[in-house]
C-alpha cells in the first residue's frame, strides 16, 4: 500500500510539473476582476518638473502589494493612446485589478508601474483635435520628457533599481509606437519592450532596428502584439517581418479583437508576466493564439492561418460531411466543432508554397477558403508560408514589368494554344528596345500557368532587374503538355517541333526580341527539364543557355531515348561545350524525387565530357526550390 501511495504521488508531482508547463496562451475569465481576498497594490498621483516641457506634469504610478521602500524594485513605463492620457489605463484597462491578481497567483515579479501623460506640452490635456499636428508632435518630443525628466524623477522619489535589465516600456496604440521607438532607440535604457497595438507613429522597422545584432545582443523581450480585426495591424506586421528576416528574437502574438482595452488589457497580462525574470526565447514563437491569414487566401478569408513556428491551422464548414482530412502531402484527420467547423493544426510546415486539398467523404475538394492552382493534374488549393529568405519574390516598391496572356495558332500542333510572357519595366515605353529571351516550362500535372502563379516569376524578374542582378528579358511560360505523353520519343519530338517551328517563330514576330542563340534561353522543372534537355542539347545552334531543374532522363523509363541522347552529346561534345555559355542544372537535395536519375545522367555527362554546372537547394520536388532556381538562373543568362 505505501508503495502505491509513493507511485501516486510522484504521477501526482509528474502531472503538476507537466501542466505548469503549458504554455498559457490568453488571459483566463475573470482576470480583470477585482478579488477582495487578496492583498492589493496602490495607485498614487505624482506631479515631476519637466525641464523640456516647462511645466509640471502629471503621473500614475502603481506600487505592489506589500510595496516597502527598504526593497528595490524593476520599473515598467506604460503609456497611454492619442484620446488618452495618464488616466486612460486606469479608466480603461484596471492594470492594478490585472496586476494585483497576477500577483496573488504568483506569476509576477513586484515591480513599479509608471503611467504618465505621454503628450509632451504644457496644455496635455486630450481635448479638442487631438490629431492637430503640434499634439502628435508632443508624442515625439514626450521621448525626451521620459528619458531626462520623467524617469530621474522616478529613481529618486521611489526605492528602484536603475540599470537597464531592470527597466521596461509598453503602450497601446499611439503609445505603442512610442513604446518601440523609444525602447529600440535606447537599448542601453530599456531591456523589455512591448508594443499593443501600435499606431502609424512607429518609426520604419529599419529605422527602429537599425543594428540587428545589438537588438538580439541587448533585448530581453520585444513583444509585438494586436488584436486581427485591428485596422492598425499592418505597423505591427511590417515590423514583425523586418524582425523575422533580420533574426531579432520577439514574441509576435495575435489575438480575436480590434483597437480596443479587450486586446490591450490581455497584452498587459501577457506582457507583464515575461518582465524581469528569465526567459525561454525558444518559446518565443508559440505564444500567439492566432496565426496570419495565408497570403493565398481568398479576400478576407481568416483562414488557413500561419503560425509564427510555421504551424498552419485550417478550417472549413461543413456540418453533414462524415469524414475530413487535409491532404498537405501528409494527410491530417480534422476535427468537427459543435458548430459544424471543421479545423486541424499541422506540424511545422517548410518555406514557400504547398499544394493541399480537403477530402470531404473521399473526395478531394480545393478549400473555398484559398485560392486554386492547376498542379497534380487538377485544381487544388495553396499555402504560401513565408520565410526569412522569400525577399527575392515579396511585392517591392521598384519598377514592375507585365505578365500577358496570349493565345496563338501553333502549326506544328494544328491547335490553337496559350502561353504567358513576362515583359520587362519598360517595355511599352522604350520601343525601340530590343532584348533577349528565356523560354520556361512547368512540370507533369501542370501548365503554362505554372510559373506565372506558383513560380511568381513577374516579382522575381522585378527584383532582380531592379538590383541590377538580371538582364531586362522577355521571359515566355509556355504549356509543356504534347498530345502524346512528355516521357515518350513521340510527345519530346512534337514539344520540339512546336517550339522551333510555332512558339518561338511566332514570340519573335509579335514582340521586340533579339533572336541570336546568344539571345535565347531555355529552361524547364521536372517534364519541363526533360523536354529540356531534348530539344536543348539537340539544339545548341538555337540555345546559349540551358537551365535543367529538377530533372534528369528517368533510367527505369527512359533508357532509349537516353543512350541516343549521350551518343549524340559524345559525338558533339566539343560543339556543345562551345555554343553553350551555361548548361546549369539544379536539384532540390536529396529529398528530391528525380535526384538519383540526376547523379546517374550528370555522372554520364562527366564521361562524355560535357561541360555543366550544378547547384542545390534543399526542399525537394517542390515550388520553393524552383523559385530559387529561376533567381539564380537568371542572373546566369544573357
């Protein structure tokens, strides 16, 4: 019996440590609720002399439960919006109803809170327009008023500690943004930071975090917080991605709500409870209890969400289907809500885009939810998860050429087709330019719509040119699909002569091309790499430039047409090497399905002695590998 007794306690002990460590996520019911079993702090009224004012100002500043001045305390400054002023949290907010039960829970470290007015005028009073540009002029000149007048006063008059681990500034709105710019902007006077909902006043994230290291160096927390209905969200998410490209540590978190104290008193629980003890940065990224609508959503749809660890969460509506899963390659079982929802979490999803699918009772469906994509043979639905380093492909302020749908009769086929052509910023304008030319094709399951949506080949051109990294060039994504199969000598003879004899004839009619070898490329992923490599290899009087991605002949498929090829290759190897400036070939790591017949034709190439250049990015047989192939490949051209 005493044994099971000892085995209870320690399962007992084992739960409670367990569940200590949840990760609490939103502040629980009743947390603005004043408890009046428990001790409370005070809230006094200060007057301090402002020497950059000229006057004497006003200040809330709240002392903890058991306050004494024989112990020293950390400092959190908490500033108030535009409509507001010293008062505004405590009429709104209750921060000493919030602070007071976090402290009788336990989850708080005693510290002082200072809430002042932070409009920098000798007339602060929050009256008449309070948008007049010499009262939002006072919020920028309030920095100065805090940093020499204010906080002085504060280490002389109250028992605090005064180095800067033990200091901390937060705000909401218009004092959000104060509270990032001026705890950036001194870092050797603030180790935490918090900003909720932060208004049109926060400085440019380059402006705010100019020196990335010192930021990841100095700060303790950085929390970036709003609520997703909020119409201020914007400031906070442009700072979020500069943080997230630049590596600096922060808590980015989202929660149901708009500009309002139901978003701002749960950032000040949340917020507060992280102040001046250690922190675990690892968890940094799983506070949020919401994520961003993906960016391939349709208009104002909330969900797919993406996490700030790259987790996603789905949902759909369906209140008589049976059965869901989400199909993301891994295939997720979701769960149905009283409500007829139903929604799943996924696990850590990878850079870039991703094909999905809901199976509704064993059909696979696209998500009303998300935009389409032809990819897999039909229409399925994407996610686009952004990463550190998709800047090369993000929307940017510089010059932007067009993508143009055309329809044209192909000769070769007897049908008529379709392809997309990306005209360099210009184009109309300077027209008597001539330039170059990259023929591009997509792979099996899809078509010329492929590298023009998926391949976001418009915004990687845009930013290359724009860098100086890339030649100007017209840039045609054409339909690699043949009436017979791509894989078969028939369907690689008829995509031969359709290029030759009815695409490029017609490309260099109807636009301003060069049509030298020297001017022209051609690339392909996957079916488009194949097709590729026969129509290129075999025709180096029309190509200077190869790009092979993700491809190579499939051996268990392909051995004809292969050995042909190599025969040809060794018998022309000096001519091909010769007329071919870049023969780049590229695979997506390991995990890439075509990778093994790669290393077997490159290995063949080697023998042959044909010249090539190889490159890999890991990600496999995917969208986000051929994205970055196409950014490297054209800066290899022309």
């Amino acid at each position: 019996m005493k044994r099971f007794f000892k085995l209870l306690f320690v399962f007992c002990l084992f739960a409670s440590t367990t569940i200590g460590q949840e990760l609490e996520k939103e502040a629980p019911a009743g947390f603005d609720q004043i408890q009046a079993a428990i001790p409370h702090g005070k809230i006094d009224s200060i007057q301090y002399n402002s020497k950059t004012v000229g006057s004497t100002r006003k200040s809330l500043v709240y002392t903890p439960p058991g306050y004494s001045k024989k112990v020293k305390y950390p400092v959190l400054y908490l500033l108030h919006g535009i409509g507001g002023d010293e008062k505004e949290w405590l009429k709104g907010g209750h921060p000493e109803v919030i602070l007071d039960n976090l402290y009788a829970e336990g989850k708080l470290e005693p510290m002082i809170v200072v809430m002042p007015n932070g409009r920098a005028m000798k007339d602060d009073r929050a009256t008449g327009n309070i948008m007049a540009p010499e009262k939002v002029e006072a919020f920028a000149t309030f920095e100065k008023d805090l940093l020499n007048d204010l906080i002085p006063f504060i280490e002389k008059k109250y028992p605090v500690l005064t180095d800067r681990e033990n200091r901390a500034i937060a705000g909401l709105s218009m004092g959000g943004g104060q509270s990032l710019n001026f705890g950036l902007g001194n870092l050797d006077k603030f180790a935490w930071v918090g900003g909720f909902s932060s208004a049109p006043n926060t400085k440019a994230p380059e402006v705010l975090v100019p020196d990335p290291a010192k930021a990841k160096e100095l700060l303790k927390v950085l929390w970036i917080s709003c609520g997703d209905e909020d119409g201020l969200l914007s400031f906070s998410k442009r700072t979020h991605d500069y943080l997230i490209k630049e590596e600096v540590p922060h808590i980015y978190y989202l929660e149901s709500g708009g500009h309002d104290f139901k978003v701002w008193k749960n950032g000040l629980y949340m917020f507060s409870q992280l102040l001046f003890k250690p922190v675990d940065q690892s968890k940094f990224n799983k506070y949020s209890p919401l994520g961003t609508p993906a960016a391939t959503n349709i208009r104002n749809s909330k969900y797919p969400q993406i996490y700030p660890d790259h987790r996603a969460k789905f949902r759909i509506k369906a209140p008589d289907s049976e059965k869901i899963q989400l199909d993301l390659g891994r295939k997720y079982d979701m769960v149905k809500g009283e409500d007829g929802v139903w929604e799943v979490m996924t696990d850590s999803l990878s850079e870039g885009f991703h094909y999905y699918s809901m199976i509704i009772d064993g059909v696979a469906v696209v998500d009303p939810s998300s935009e389409a994509f032809y990819g897999m043979g039909r229409y399925a639905s994407g996610i686009e998860v952004p990463f550190k380093g998709d800047g090369y492909y993000q929307l940017k302020n510089v010059p932007h050429g067009e993508v143009r749908r055309v329809r044209y009769f192909s000769t070769a086929l007897r049908s008529w087709r379709q392809f997309f052509i990306y005209t360099p910023p210009g184009y109309d304008a300077n027209t008597a330019e001539t330039y170059p030319t990259l023929y591009i094709y997509h792979g099996g399951g899809e078509d010329e719509a492929g590298w023009a949506r998926q391949g976001k080949t418009d915004l990687i051109l845009d930013n290359l040119i724009a860098e100086g990294k890339a030649k100007k060039m017209l840039v045609v994504m054409a339909d690699g699909n043949m009436p017979a199969s791509a894989f078969i000598d028939n369907g690689l003879k008829q995509f031969e002569r359709e290029l030759k004899e009815s695409l490029i004839p017609y490309v260099e009619k109807n636009y301003r091309v060069k049509s030298n070898a020297s001017d022209r490329a051609l690339a392909g992923l996957s079916m488009g790499g194949i097709q590729t490599l026969y129509a290129g290899v075999n025709n180096t009087d029309l190509f200077s430039y190869l790009g092979v991605f993700s491809s190579g002949w499939i051996a268990s498929r392909q051995t004809e047409i292969a050995d042909a090829q190599y025969a040809y290759m060794k018998e022309n190897a000096s001519k091909i090497n010769q007329n071919l400036k870049s023969f780049w070939i590229a695979m997506g790591g390991k995990q890439d399905i075509a990778y093994e017949n790669c290393q077997i034709m490159m290995k063949k190439f080697d023998e042959i002695g044909v010249d090539y250049t190889y490159s890999e990015y890991p990600g496999g047989h995917t969208w986000p590998v051929w994205r970055n192939n196409l950014y490297n490949f054209a800066q290899e051209i022309f």
